[in-house]
C-alpha cells in the first residue's frame, strides 16, 4: 500500500518509499511499477543514481511512522566537493526524527538543476489526453433544470438546488480531464444541526495538484464581529440592521478553487452564494434583508493573453445577457478586491466580483447566478485542456510557487469569506482553508529578470488592463 513519497529535485526519477507489510519497494517514475525489493543496507542503481537502502530504525514502536511529503526546489548548484549524499543525508535525518527511518539516494553528477535547466520535470504530462468534448461547457444551449423557474419553490430552497447543481457539472467537467484519479465527496453536517455541506476534493493528480468544489448550506447566529463588518463595508446594510439586535442567517454557497500541476496552467477561483438575514425575534417575517455575491477570476503563473482575454469575454457574455453596465461594474469590483495591497498587485488577472447584490428583483438576480456560474465552466477548463500538456522545467515550477505564496497572502489577510467563516461558530476550518494550494514557496526579495516571461506576468498584475476587448 503506498503511503507517501519523497521527491528531491537532483535526481531524475521520483523514489517513493512503499511500506508493504513492514517490507520496502522502490518503485520509479510516473509509472509507479516496483523495481525490486532490496534488503536492508543493499544497494542498486537506476540509470546514472545510485540508491542506497539503510536499515529502518524503529524506537519504541512495533511498525514505522509515515514518511512525510518533502518537495525540495533549488535553483542552487551544490559547491564542487560537496556531494549530494552528504545534502540529502542530512534531509533524510531530519525526516528520521518523525518518520523512524532514513535513506540515501545519491547522484553521481554532484549538481541540482539550476534556472537553466532544461529537462521536462512533469513526467505526467506524457499520459496526458485532451478530450474531443468537455462536458457542461454549452450552458447557453442545455436545457434549464426544473428549480430555474420555480417560484413556488422558496428562493433559499432554489439557491441551495442551484450550488447543488453547479457542483456538479464543474466536478463533472473537472473529471474529464484527470486521468488518475476522482474527486472525494465529503459530506459533513454542523454539530448544532444547523446545516450541511458537501466538500469535492481532488489532490496529487496528473492535471490537478488541488482542486476543491465546495458547497455549504448553513444558518446559524449573527456574532458581533460579523454584524459589524457587514455593516461597516455597506451603507445599506447599515440603515436595515440595528446594531443593537440579534439577527439569524441562512446561506447557501458553492466555492471553487482549482490549482493545476502544470505551471503553465493558470489556478482559478469561483464563489456564487445568496445569503439572507432574519431578525432573531421574528423570523416568520421573513427575511430583512438578501442578497447575492459572488463571482470568478483567474490566476496565471504565466500569462496568455489569448487565454485571459477568452475568460473575460467568456464571462462578459454572460453579465451582458442580465446587464450590460454588469461587466465593467464588476470587473473593476474583482480588480480591486483581489488586491495584495502589501505587494501594489493584485491576486491574478482578474474576472468578476460582487457582493451585496439587491439592485434587482431576486428572480432576476438568480438567473444571472445561474448563469454566470455556469459560465465558468466553459471559461476555465478548456484553458486547462489546452495547457495541461505543455513541457515544463524546475524554473516554471519554482515561479508557480512562488505565485501561489502570494495566492494564499490574500486569502489569509483579506479575503472576506475566509474572515467570515473563521468567525462563525462551529465552522469547518477544513472546508474554509480548502482554497489554499498544496504547495507554496516564500524566496527572499525574488526579482524576475527583466524582460523574462515572469516578469510579464508582474507587469499585468500591477496595472490594470480591458481583457474583453
């Protein structure tokens, strides 16, 4: 049974460590096929590396621990007479400490690839097929379902069918492209009995490195801090809760995050939710205050201009079928909200954005969540197809890292959603963090040369450009 692996940027295979029955096999590569099964202390050699097996060390335990994932990046050479066994076996040490064991794998060319190096480091790439058809990508011609124009049906009943929905075709959609593996469904239910949710999680694939389609339907209590924040941010809000009453809350939410192993394929986000507000002391009356908010951007590690330009008219299309003052309205919204502002740049190329939405009939308003929710689909996951199998080195690999360091900065600082589940009582923390990557990377004052394809990509998340033209 595998348990976990261990990949080391100076060696040109992946080594995973498979515990069998407290016996160990190396198995090499993508192909994850067993090579051997060597006793304690053997050694062997595949292609130009030299694998040496140590005796697992186990300390008051009857079977070993899990080794833990470590994925080391360097664009660093090794200084001459200091060979990778004696780096690497410090690394192994470390890791013996909290797994009970350790191992050397050894290189006879004693240097990690630098910057320049141009091997193909995703193996996966090679088993990669694009489909003749991607699923769910032709909402505009797909017949609406039953909830659509349901008006008998309570609108926070259609809401919840509708994120129901949504869920599924992007997982759908999603799926086609991965070959390796589907996602998990975790359903999950708040402890106090106040709603339910279902997390859609895929990790470590071929095409996907995390990707994560949630939904949560839940009501519960204002707290202090949440009715605060929501009052301060909109004026409206302010005139229609007192600060001095308690309020309920019902909402219901699909929140997506897809962050591709590929570098070349851009990460991607999408949140649609209606969220309503009762007072405490009344709440057969109805709702005081509902609202839509929502929208998608994207976040390219390096930027296609054709490929940001068809997400955004993808999405425009979609405003301009409701509203055409929509698009710029929102898309200058998403500009502004996704910003890091501690690094006068924003998240990623932008989409759209909203929040507080009420300035239509809620009827109207829904149809637009259904719509642009489903635009989605057809804006991201081709991009996804048409990047997934692109060759890639160690130097893309790095700066995608790095990108997705300052991916989670914003998440963690200012995201408004991340803020608000944290606040409420009960929340999934699981769920909530489901947006951050697998993997992230923090360098030291980091500066993309000039004129580089990262440094491309810096220019167009410092200023602001009209993609839809």
């Amino acid at each position: 049974m595998l348990r976990r692996s261990l990949s080391v940027s100076s060696i040109d295979s992946q080594v995973t460590l498979v515990e069998t029955d407290a016996q160990y096999i190396i198995a090499a590569g993508a192909l994850r096929r067993p090579l051997r099964q060597p006793r304690p202390n053997s050694q062997f050699t595949i292609g130009a590396r030299r694998v040496i097996v140590l005796r697992p060390v186990v300390a008051q335990a009857t079977r070993v621990s899990r080794l833990h994932v470590v994925r080391r990046y360097s664009t660093q050479q090794v200084p001459k007479g200091t060979g990778a066994v004696t780096k690497l076996a410090a690394a192994g040490a470390c890791i013996g400490l909290g797994a009970g064991i350790g191992y050397w794998v050894a290189k006879e060319k004693d240097t990690i690839p630098n910057a320049q190096d141009t091997r193909v480091l995703g193996s996966e790439i090679a088993g990669l097929k694009v489909p003749a058809v991607i699923p769910n990508t032709d909402y505009e011609n797909e017949a609406k379902p039953a909830y659509y124009n349901d008006t008998a049906t309570p609108m926070h009943q259609r809401m919840e069918a509708l994120v129901l929905d949504l869920q599924d075709r992007l997982v759908v959609a999603l799926e086609s492209l991965e070959p390796s593996r589907k996602f998990i469904r975790d359903r999950w239910e708040r402890e106090d009995g106040n709603g339910y949710g279902i997390s859609c999680v895929l990790q470590d694939g071929e095409v996907y490195e995390k990707a994560g389609v949630n939904v949560s339907v839940i009501e519960g209590t204002l707290a202090p801090g949440q009715l605060r924040s929501m009052r301060e941010r909109n004026p409206q809000t302010a005139n229609k809760l007192n600060a001095n009453e308690e309020y309920d809350f019902r909402v219901a939410g699909v929140s997506v995050v897809v962050h591709p192993r590929n570098p070349y394929a851009p990460t991607a986000h999408k949140n649609y939710r209606r969220f309503e507000v009762y007072r405490k002391s009344n709440k057969e009356a109805g709702p005081v205050l509902a609202w839509f908010g929502g929208g998608a951007d994207l976040t390219p590690a390096y930027l296609f201009e054709g490929d940001v330009k068809y997400f955004h008219q993808t999405l425009k299309q979609a405003c301009d079928a409701h509203d055409p003052q929509y698009y710029p309205r929102f898309k200058q919204w998403c500009d502004t909200y996704f910003t890091n502002i501690h690094r006068d740049e924003t998240r990623g190329v932008g989409g759209i954005f909203f929040d507080d939405l009420e300035d239509k009939a809620p009827e109207d308003l829904f149809h637009f969540a259904y719509d642009a929710g489903s635009a989605f689909i057809k804006a991201y996951v081709p991009l996804v197809a048409k990047r997934m199998t692109m060759p890639y080195t160690l130097r893309e690999r790095n700066w995608q890292l790095i990108r997705r360091g300052h991916y989670a900065e914003f998440n963690l600082v200012y995201d408004r959603g991340t803020k608000f589940g944290l606040m409420t009582p009960g929340a999934r923390i699981e769920s909530i963090l489901m947006s951050l990557p697998l993997t992230a990377r923090w360098e030291y004052m980091n500066q993309p040369e000039p004129g580089s394809p990262e440094a491309h990509l810096l220019e167009a998340v410092r200023t602001t450009t009209d993609w839809a033209k």
